[in-house]
C-alpha cells in the first residue's frame, strides 16, 4: 500500500495476501473497500496445508 501512496508510481492492482478465507460479513467490507478505491483490489487467502499450487490461493 506504500505505493498507493506515491503518485510516481503506476499501480495495475492491490493485492492482500492473507491466511483465511473471508466470511460473508468480511466479503461484503471489502467489496465496500472496493468501490472506494479507484485501484483494483484482491484478497487472496492462503491455504498453508495445500501442496498443489494452483489450490493454494482462494481470490477474491
């Protein structure tokens, strides 16, 4: 997000790397983040036990 910051800086998108899935009330937040930020956002869970890579993140 420091580079949010610095208008220098060309951002194609934010992404948050986090260690849970999102419940429906945490879904719904971040969609509200979403539609304040001109900058495209994701939240990518993290799935620590997942061996295969392409099951490792859950996007939203």
């Amino acid at each position: 997000e420091y580079a949010y910051l610095d208008s220098r800086v060309n951002i194609k998108k934010l992404v948050i790397v986090g260690p849970v899935k999102l419940n429906d009330s945490e879904k719904s937040y971040f969609e509200s983040i979403r539609k304040l930020i001109s900058i495209k956002i994701e939240y990518w869970a993290y799935e620590k036990s997942e061996n295969d890579l392409g099951k490792k993140f859950l996007i939203y």
